[in-house]
C-alpha cells in the first residue's frame, strides 16, 4: 500500500511513519492499509495545497463533509462511510499528536471538562489500562468533530 502511495501529496512523507507507528500500537495490517489509504486520499485532496500540518483540522472537515459525499477521485471511486473515513483521519491526528507533539484538541471547556471526566470514568469504574484509555480517548474527539 504504502508503494502504490508514495506520491499521494503533501501528506505522503508522514505515511511510512503513520503505518510504523500503528504497527508498534499492534494494529491489524488490513486495519493499517486502511487508515493509510483513507490518509492518502486527503492528501490527494488537497490538490497541491501544503497546508500548516497543525491546522488540518479544517482541511479534514471540508474532506469529510463536501469531498467524501461528491468524490470522483481515480482510484478511491468505492462509496465509502465518512465515519470509516474520520476515525482513521482521528488515528492520523493520534500519530501527530504523539509523534510530533501537535495538538489537535479543542480550547472548548465544556469539551474539555468532558472529555476528563470520561478519561476518569474509564480509569476508575472501568479499571483500563492506560494504553486502553488512550485509545478510547480518541473516540469523544470523533463526537466532538462530527
């Protein structure tokens, strides 16, 4: 996949990392071609634009609301569930948040003050594992985005 991939656009040179980084995670390999492929059609759809990497945020909301729904892209023709699509662009942003230090985390108190609460309540009621928690943390910022 990540051949097939290589020069996808600006956000190709974060692929090989992305894919290594999940598979230390102990992601599934049809799982990682998946979230790669999803990520290399957001960067095929940028068209040339290199956005601030820390502001993709707005970049993947246009994606996934006015792109998705109309894509014609060659080679991601398959009709595909933006909600698929979001939560491997929300691993994307767990890669560059952990990796590179971006944070792509609401200001939004109430967000915040939620989101808290919910990490709390999977440590304490549910007695997971940090690891877990991680990555069910990731799960309220896909609601909070949507």
């Amino acid at each position: 996949t990540l051949d097939r991939l290589h020069n996808c656009g600006y956000l190709s040179s974060y692929l090989s990392p992305f894919a290594q980084w999940m598979d230390k995670q102990q992601f599934q390999y049809f799982t990682i071609r998946r979230h790669i492929s999803n990520v290399a059609h957001l960067s095929h759809s940028l068209n040339g634009i290199k956005p601030d990497i820390e502001a993709l945020n707005d970049h993947i909301q246009s994606f996934l609301f006015k792109h998705i729904p109309a894509c014609k892209c060659k080679g991601w023709k398959q009709r595909r569930q933006t909600r698929g699509i979001s939560n491997s662009l929300n691993r994307f942003k767990a890669y560059l948040s952990d990796c590179h230090r971006i944070d792509f985390i609401s200001d939004n108190p109430a967000y915040s003050q939620i989101h808290n609460e919910f990490l709390f309540w999977l440590s304490d009621n549910r007695r997971l594992e940090n690891s877990t928690i991680k990555l069910r943390s990731s799960y309220l910022v896909v609601c909070y985005l949507i």
